[in-house]
C-alpha cells in the first residue's frame, strides 16, 4: 500500500521527530547543540513556522511548532538538513546522510494535548537521566517556560498564556505541570501517534480534521467490513 503524504496542517500544532541514523548520535559537542539551534531558528523565522517547544537529545530532536501554511514545516526540515548536515559531515569527516529517513510528524489537538505533549519533549533529558531537573538542561525551552532564562525564538502558544495572568503566574503553573510524572499511556500515544504520522486528539478532533482534509488521519478499523447482510440479520435478532 503506498504511504500517505505527511499531513500537515496550516496554524496547527504539529509534534515533530528527528532521528540520526541508526540512532548514532547528531550532537558531539556544545558547538554542535549551538549550530543546529542557530539554523532552526532561522529556519523556523523565514518559513514562519511558529517555534513553542523543543528539545536536542543526543541522537535526535523534538520539537512542537505550528507552521503557518501547507509548505513551511518540509521547507523548514529541509533547509535545516542543507546547512547542519554537511556541517556536521565536514567536522568529524563522514559523508552519507545523517538522518533516519524523513522527519516524522503528528497534527496535535490543542485542547487536549498541546501542554501535555509540550512536557513530553522537555522531560526527555530527565527520561535519558541526563538530568535531574528538565529546567537544567541547556538545549531545550524548560528553562524559558519556566522563566529562568528567555528565548526569544520560542513562540508562547495561546493555551501557555492561559496558565496565568502575569508571566509569574504562568512560569510557576508550568513549572508545576513540568514537575508532574507523564503515564506510560500519554507517552506512549504521543510517540506512537508521530512516529505514524497520524493526527493526536479526540474522535471529535479526528473526525473533524478528515472532513477538513479529505483524508484518513487514524488508524483504520481493524477486521473486514460487515456485509449488509451480516447487518440486517444482526437488527432482527
């Protein structure tokens, strides 16, 4: 069965993964962390593509952006991969692609999942145990959520302004959200759902996003399809 085009979708927040190959690492040093942040920011200011969350682990990325158009989020991957990869290939002598085949993305439900899935990316270090504290770790947003440090490149989504009325209000109730433990049933839909490409969020959500772009964007039934005859037997029973 041929796969279906990567869905993406205007002014939504999409939930983003980047692998290295063979999951080898794509970061060796702070300079590294440093060039690819660089050149994502850049990237996600000339194809306006709303930066909210992100995270660089060793031998991959996170990120939850909201591309403005149907084109921003792959012209933004891309243009990434054309400066970090050949960089990367120069300093440690490689050639060869330095990516896991293409990036894999999730269409997230704001209302249900946008905060949750925003956790999720900035709790990986504490879930490798590289730290402690997710708000001590350099190369993510923690800290700017929380209000310990500021990035400017980071776009706060409408459902961060809501956690408060100043940004201390809102630093410490994201804090507090930060410091609670995702289930294993949260992280394992939100990276079940990405690696797939399918849409993350309600029936209601799904439903309403087939409908909007004419194409399936969740699994589909298991099993073969009822014959009507199976149907109607079943009604005058």
């Amino acid at each position: 069965m041929a796969r279906l085009p990567r869905l993406v979708v205007p002014q939504q927040p999409h939930h983003v993964i980047q692998r290295g190959i063979d999951r080898q690492a794509i970061f060796r040093d702070d300079e590294d962390y440093a060039a690819f942040l660089k050149w994502l920011r850049e990237a996600a200011r000339q194809f306006k593509v709303a930066l909210h969350a992100y995270v660089l682990m060793p031998n991959h990325v996170h990120l939850l952006v909201s591309p403005s158009d149907a084109t921003g989020l792959g012209k933004m991957m891309q243009w990434i991969g054309r400066y970090y990869v050949p960089y990367f290939n120069h300093k440690y002598q490689r050639v060869g692609t330095l990516w896991q085949g293409r990036y894999r993305a999730s269409v997230i439900d704001s209302e249900q999942y946008f905060m949750t899935c925003s956790r999720y990316i900035e709790l990986n270090p504490v879930r490798a145990e590289l730290v402690a504290d997710p708000a001590n770790y350099p190369w993510s947003s923690c800290s700017h959520h929380i209000g310990t440090r500021t990035d400017p490149y980071i776009t706060d989504h409408s459902l961060y302004w809501r956690l408060g009325n100043t940004p201390f209000e809102r630093e410490a109730a994201y804090k507090a959200l930060v410091e609670q433990a995702l289930t294993t049933a949260e992280m394992q839909i939100i990276q079940g759902t990405t690696l797939k490409g399918w849409a993350l969020g309600s029936e209601q959500f799904k439903t309403g996003l087939e409908r909007q772009v004419k194409r399936r964007v969740q699994p589909g039934k298991r099993g073969r399809p009822r014959k009507p005859k199976e149907a109607s037997e079943e009604i005058t029973k």
